[in-house]
C-alpha cells in the first residue's frame, strides 16, 4: 500500500502541504501559531462558544461544492485533507480586496461592539450566505449563529446583517469564486496519508487493518469529543486512524425499513433522513450542538464516546437500533441496548471499530415521542433526554439520556406500561437511581422522566422542544 507522508489541503486559496506538523494538532492553534492568522479567536477551547469559527469548503460526491462551518478548537489539521480553510483573515482578498457582503453588512447594521465574537459570527454568517440562506433572515439566520455566543450586541443587528447581506450580494463575482475554488479543490491529491503515528485511509480494508496492527490507536471522526483530550485534559493523542475518508464509512443509505448511517456520516448530511423518521428526531437533531458541531460530529462517534447525556442514544434506544461492527474482515451485529457494559465502557474489541448504524423506521400503528431539556434552547446539555416507542401492539421501548452511568432503556417501566401509565412511572423508580450534578438533582430527574412519560402518554406536544423552567 502506497503512503503519502504529507497532508495536502488548501488554505485561503493557497495550496499546503505539511509533512513535519503533527496532525493531531488542533486548526486553531496552527492558524495562530504558524500562519499568523489571529483574526480566528480562542473563546472556550472547547467548540461552545463560536469565536473560533472557520469553514470548510470541499467537493461532495457529485462534485457539488459544500460549505459548512466547524470550531477550529478542536478540529485536528489531519482532518483538513482534500478541503479548503477559508478564515476571516482570507474573505477580503479572495474578493478583489473588498469587503466580502457578510463583512460589509456587520459594519452597516452596526453588527459588532467589542469585536472579539465578530470573526465567528462573519464566519458562520458567511455559509449561511453561500447556502443561499441570507435572503431568509429570521429563523434560519438565527439556527446558522445558534453557535456563536456575543455578550455585546444582543444579536439584533447580527440577524439584520444576516438579511443585509443578500441585498449586497454579487452573483457573478460569487460564482467566480465558486469555480475557482472547485477547480483547486478537484487538483488536490487523493491517495491514503500517513504522518507520523496518524493514519488517514481512503478504504476500510485499509482501515481495518492498521487498527488489526495498532488496537490501541485512537479513532477519529468529527473530534467534537476527542478534540476536548487535547485542549482540556492535554492529552497527546498518539496513533491515531482518522476515518473522515473511508469510502465505505461515508455511505447513508435506506430501505422501506431502516436508515443505514455509515460510521463517518456527519449529523448534517444524515439530518433529512433522520428527520424523516419522525419530526421530534428533526428538532432533537438540530439541538444536537450547534451547526458547527453537526458539520463535523458523527452518530457512531457519540455513540462510541458513550457519554450518559448523549443526545442520540435515547432515541436510537427506542427505535432498538443495531450497530454493524468490524474487525479485520469479520463483521457483527450488536443492538445498541446491548452495547454498553458501564460507564463510558462498551463490547468493542481491540481493533474492533464501528462501521455504521441502522435506525429502524416507524412500523404501522406505532407511536414516538422524543423530548430534551436544557437550561435554554440552543446548544446546552440534557438533564434529561428521553424517548418513548410503543408499537401497534403496545410493546414500549423507552430510551432515557442523564438517568444512569450509561444511556440506558427502562425494562420495568416497558414492561408494565400494558399496566397503566402510573403503573410505567412506578417502574422507573426501580429502573433508575440518577445522580444530582450541576444540571440537576437527582429528585429533578426522575420527576422529569415520569412526567415525560406522562406527557407522551397524554399525547401532549410539543416534545423535542422543551425547556427546562427557570
């Protein structure tokens, strides 16, 4: 197998290539350090907070040209291959030296104050722009800079500049853009990389076999988890298989049954499909995060990560997914009820390794609810996450998120709501005994999950929508 010791991607236009770099190190610290490009800003290191937002530009797989932003916080540079980085720093120059119209728009509707969330917002306003959503305004404009925090503006003139921008847009001198960038990006090299200890195959037969011949190297997908070991804890990765690449891992599929996820499909690209299961996934999904966590964070990785407030793991409980997992070339099927053995432990292997997940659609007659509550609306974690599926014949399957050590179902609860909804909630006093943290008592949570279960029953919305009071 032919290696290239070298990562290619494109940067403000410019062509890199890096082979001394360590390709574990985080995209924001790269962009400061080394190129000198400090208009990218470090808020939380942690990809809450949005100062650090860049995009990425690439090619999809009809050669279509994709924009989505990401928290160059923690995105290692090794995921950079075969895109283009365009930071705040590069919009004035690849637009003949004026002002890109997200820029000009901030200064007309006096959309800045301190200016240190500024790069973040014209960043992640700048996709929206490119999406064609700038013409919307209002609720799309506020879901594109849900990730973004300013403690200055109120976000007013930020939604107006949002707005502002389509009015200033220029359709050819965009296009212009657009051609040229899909023209570098179709030139870069695309052959399986390794540097140093981290490996970035195109296949996974490739794939399955480094992890054969290193079990212990870390698996990295979107990093929305990983990248917090390396700006948090100061973890030195080590080896490292990044499967953004695989071929295999990339595919999202379906039949009249079931939604196939491959492992390296990012919540973005299989929202519709997940959406169109059942609009409480939709609204559940689009909470999941914020857009720059939804371009890069994949299911399997929040499934592989097995954080008990993981906001997917409810409803995949519910829907009794199935994980397909791979070990060299041999493959088995594990539900994910049966997945996880404790807290943050699970039955994978070493060099074993998700490969995708299968989300089983609603049959006839069946019934679904999904519900999350945070302390606000936009990007905030659970201090419960639940979903419930009763079948036509009755059979409940319910999933519950911030209840116990792992995402976890509630067998006794299931098993005696044929009995009567009270008789249900009884059983999740058997089924859970939840911890109190700073999100919430243990007394808070296990009154929210029977009065979910209530509402579900009572078939009171909305569901995915819900907060938690003040």
């Amino acid at each position: 197998m032919a290696l290239r010791d070298s990562l290619s991607f494109i940067l403000n236009g410019e062509r890199v290539s890096l082979s001394a770099e360590d390709p574990s190190r985080t995209l924001l610290t790269w962009l400061r350090e080394r190129r000198g490009l400090v208009g990218t800003k470090e808020g939380c290191a942690e990809g809450d907070c949005g100062a650090c937002t860049v995009v990425l530009a690439q090619l999809g797989a009809s050669g279509e040209l994709e924009y989505q932003p990401v928290n160059a916080c923690i995105l290692c540079i090794g995921a950079l291959e075969g895109k283009e980085v365009i930071t705040v720093d590069g919009l004035k120059p690849l637009n003949g030296g004026q002002p890109h119209p997200v820029q000009q728009a901030m200064v007309d509707c006096h959309g800045s104050q301190c200016g240190f969330c500024t790069p973040g917002f014209v960043m992640a306003l700048y996709v929206h722009f490119k999406d064609g959503g700038a013409a919307g305004g209002g609720a799309s404009a506020a879901d594109a800079i849900a990730g973004n925090l300013c403690r200055c503006t109120g976000y007013r003139p930020i939604l107006e500049a949002a707005e502002r921008a389509s009015q200033l847009a220029d359709a050819k001198r965009e296009a212009a853009e657009d051609d040229a960038r899909r023209k570098r990006l179709a030139e870069l090299p695309k052959e399986t990389t390794r540097v140093g200890g981290f490996f970035s195959p195109l296949s996974v037969a490739e794939l399955a076999g480094f992890l054969l011949e290193h079990p212990k190297a870390a698996i990295l997908a979107g990093g929305t988890d990983a990248g917090l070991w390396i700006t948090k804890q100061h973890r030195d990765l080590g080896e490292v298989a990044y499967v953004g690449r695989v071929a295999e891992l990339k595919r999202l599929s379906q039949t009249e049954k079931a939604v196939e996820v491959g492992a390296a499909v990012t919540y973005a690209e299989a929202y519709d499909a997940l959406a169109a299961i059942h609009p409480d996934i939709g609204e559940l999904l689009r909470r999941l995060g914020a857009v720059q966590v939804r371009a890069t964070g994949t299911l399997a990785g929040n499934i592989a990560n097995g954080s008990p407030i993981g906001d997917s793991m409810p409803v995949l409980l519910a829907l009794d997914a199935v994980l397909l997992l791979q070990k060299g070339a041999a493959t088995r099927e594990v539900r994910l009820a049966d997945f996880y053995t404790g807290y943050r432990k699970n039955v994978l292997q070493a060099g074993e390794f998700i490969r995708s997940v299968r989300v089983p659609k609603l049959g006839a007659g069946a019934r679904f609810g999904a519900y999350k509550l945070t302390k606000r609306l936009d990007q905030d974690i659970s201090a419960v996450c639940a979903a419930f599926h009763v079948d036509a014949s009755g059979a409940a399957r319910f999933g519950f998120g911030g209840m116990a050590a792992t995402p976890a179902r509630a067998p006794r609860a299931e098993k005696r709501y044929a009995e009567g909804i009270e008789a249900a909630c009884a059983g999740l006093l058997e089924d859970f005994k939840p911890l109190s943290d700073q999100r919430a008592s243990a007394w808070y949570r296990i009154t929210t999950a029977q009065a979910l279960l209530r509402k579900f029953d009572a078939r009171v919305g909305p569901r995915a929508l819900l907060e938690v009071a003040p």
